[in-house]
C-alpha cells in the first residue's frame, strides 16, 4: 500500500471513529465504513485512536465506546499474523490465553445461562449453584492479570500505549459486574427479572473482551512481540497464574520457529515503527540486572551485606516492596513468597501509572506530584481484598539535600496483624 493510500485510510477511520466519538449514530458510522473499507489492519485501528488521544480525547472515552468500535470493525479486520508460527503450540502464552476464553464461553453459554432461565421459570432451589458459577466465573480476573502485567507491559515497550489503557479499564468493569452479581444473587430476597439486564450486559462485555483479545491484540501482538519476548512472557505467566485450566507446559520457541524469525524480523522491525509512530512514548529501555558478585559486599551507614544475604531479607520481609524511580518508572521489587499483588520482571522499566488500572492512575499520579514538590512526603490506605485487609503505604525517597530520588511503596496484608489480642511473650 503506498504512503498516500495510507494516510487516506487513517484520515477516513479516524473521521468514522470521530463520528462515533461526538454522538454520531452506530449505523451511519458502520455505512461510512463499509463504503470505505473491505477490509482492515489491526494497526490501523490502534494508529487511529492514538491520533485521537493525541488530539486531547480521554482514553476513557474511548474506553465506553470500545464495544462499539469492535462491533463497527467486526468482519473486516485482516489476518496479519507475520510471526504467529507457533502460537497455537501449547504452553504458548496465546494458545494459553485463548484456551481459557473457550471455557469462559462454556461457562457463560452452557452454565450461567441455562442455570439463569431456569431460575426464572420457578426452580429456586438452583439459586446457590448460580453464585457459584460466578464466583467460579471469577478466575477471569487472572486472566486478566496475565494480560495486564505481561502483554500489556510488552505492548508498551514497543509504544502500543493506547490499547492497554483502554483495554484495561474494560476488565475492571467486567470485574465490578461479577462481583456485584454474586452479591445480588447471594441476596436471600434477589429479584430476578431486575438482574436480567445486568447479567445479559456482563456476558455481553466478555464476550466483546474476548473479541477484542482475539481479534484485535493478539494480532498486534504477533507483529511486534520477538520469541524471545514470547518465551519471557510464558515463563512470567507461571509467577501469575491461570484461570479455569491446568497449569501448561513450559513454551520454548522450536528450531524452525527461530529460523523463520530470522526471516521475519525486517517485517516485525516495520511493525514495530508503526506501532510507534503516533506514540509519545518510546521503547522503554529494561535496567540490567545486578553484576555486583554474590560474595560482595554492600557498604551501608549502619552495616555490610553482600548481595545473597540482601536477596535472602527481601524474599522472608513480611511487606511486599517496589521502588520507583525519579522518572517514575519501576526500578525494584522484592519477592517475597505471598505476595498480595502479583509482579514479573517484565515491569522492570515500566511507567508506574501504568501498572495500575485506569480508574487509579490519576491517584497515583497525584500521590507522585506532591511527592515530587515536597508537598508531601507519606501517603496511605486501607482496603479489604477478599477476606483479607490489605494496608498500602507510600514513601517519598530523598537525598542528604532532600532531591527527590523516587518512591518506596509498602503493601502488607495486615488480617494476622488485626485479630491479635493479648499478648505474647519471647519466651512463650
């Protein structure tokens, strides 16, 4: 396709999803594409909603009409897979991640559905059942935590920023929705007809989820991601953890998978200049490991430590530790064996706004702003994740002359901490 031809394409596309975006009507907009286009790239959608970030648009604007910008697209987006050799092996984090949307349709469709219609014909007696498959439905949200701290993290390091951002705050509605519904159906006194609605809107917005996975990230994804980024991102998945499927096998790239990446990489070196030609954000470049020898030693004011007696403190603290550099990207964490939010070193490198779902990134950038003008030098909440209560707490990190080097963020789950009474002694 030639430049010009190009440039066209993104000007119509983005003048259909302006329309959309300023109160235009589904069908006119849909016409508008089908007379312009037989089909579409992935990156050019993507390109598209940059522009319009860009141009001043919220990214949670186009968040509420993402649905809808996946159904105007539907049918019409072209396969590109340059690079998917071998991402239907399994253990391969996409034959992973689709895997589990197969039973996640299977739940909705041949569980939640049937179980729901039955309720609605009179057999109450299946009420229970019903809150246990959406709590079962509910390993979603590692499924989501997989995508959200790995291919997310990728997708930024190559400058597909916008997609993540809108895709993210879509899973945390979906969550919201589960989670109020197995409260309403917990409700000895749930009024049926009144949930309808919402239960249809939830399996709705999955199943756009998994559309827009499917057919509009792994797509983008296979274009940019290397093998080797693929191998990282399957051994990281093991720290997270899966939903509603057994634990896979370990991916490793075979020989004719490498061989004809070797072949790919001036298409995949393409791909990756588009995905950040309409990006403010440039590769972001990975801290090194430490080359410090074990058997060194840390000069500290108040001590010496080598380096495997400081990684052996941070794996037994009982708080999970992540510092934050001056340019606020994640520098550290510990990894302690209960971790209360999961990490993977794909963070390394990352922008620490963006490793918090849309709804808080405002927060956390406040919290950064204040540390930063010495408004503030401390910030902390509170809140209950499941049965437990989880304590945060941030920490601004300065010098002698009080130049603010970055932030230490403490997280621990306090619930032991809490129901102590009494008292007890060393010697008890």
């Amino acid at each position: 396709m030639s430049e010009k031809r190009a440039l066209e394409r993104q000007k119509k596309l983005i003048e259909i999803l302006g329309l959309l975006h300023e109160g235009g009507q589904f069908e006119e907009a849909k016409a508008m594409f089908d007379e312009s286009f037989s089909d579409i790239d992935v990156s050019e959608i993507t390109s598209a909603e940059r522009e319009l970030i860009a141009g001043g648009l919220d990214p949670q604007e186009i968040q509420k009409l993402c649905t809808v910008h996946a159904a105007v697209f539907k049918g019409s987006i072209k396969d590109i897979h340059h690079s998917n050799y071998e991402h239907e092996t399994p253990g391969h984090p996409v034959h992973t991640l689709k895997l589990e949307n197969i039973v996640i349709r299977s739940l909705l469709k041949d569980e939640l559905l049937p179980l729901f219609e039955k309720i609605v014909k009179g057999d109450l007696s299946l009420q229970n059942r019903l809150v246990s498959v959406l709590k079962d439905l509910y390993q979603i949200d590692t499924h989501y935590q997989r995508k959200e701290m790995l291919f997310f993290s990728y997708m930024e390091q190559y400058g597909i920023t916008a997609p993540p951002q809108v895709m993210w705050g879509v899973d945390d509605d979906i969550r919201e929705q589960i989670k109020k519904l197995i409260k309403e159906f917990s409700s000895p006194t749930f009024i049926i007809n009144q949930l309808r609605e919402p239960l249809m809107a939830m399996i709705d917005d999955i199943e756009e989820m998994i559309f827009k996975e499917e057919e509009i990230m792994v797509p983008m994804v296979l274009e940019v991601f290397s093998l080797e980024d693929w191998e990282e991102i399957a051994k990281n998945s093991m720290d997270i953890g899966f939903s509603f499927i057994p634990t896979p096998v370990n991916y490793k790239a075979s020989e004719e998978a490498k061989k004809k990446s070797v072949e790919n990489e001036p298409l995949r070196q393409i791909a990756i200049q588009e995905s950040i030609k309409f990006s403010e954000l440039q590769k972001q470049t990975i801290s090194d490991k430490p080359t410090l020898p074990e058997d060194g030693l840390i000069e500290l004011p108040t001590g010496n430590l080598n380096l495997k007696e400081l990684k052996a403190m941070f794996e037994v603290l009982p708080v999970d530790l992540t510092i934050v550099d001056a340019e606020d990207k994640v520098r550290f964490y510990s990894e302690g064996p209960n971790r209360v939010f999961p990490r993977t070193t794909s963070v390394i490198g990352r922008e620490v706004v963006n490793c918090h779902p849309p709804k808080s990134m405002h927060m956390v950038e406040q919290i950064l702003k204040d540390f930063k003008s010495g408004e503030k030098n401390d910030a902390e909440f509170w809140i209950n994740l499941g049965e437990r209560r989880v304590y945060i707490r941030y920490f601004a990190l300065r010098d002698e002359s009080k130049n603010y080097l970055g932030c230490l963020e403490v997280t621990q789950d306090i619930t032991k901490i809490q129901n102590l009474e009494g008292q007890k002694r060393l010697l008890d």
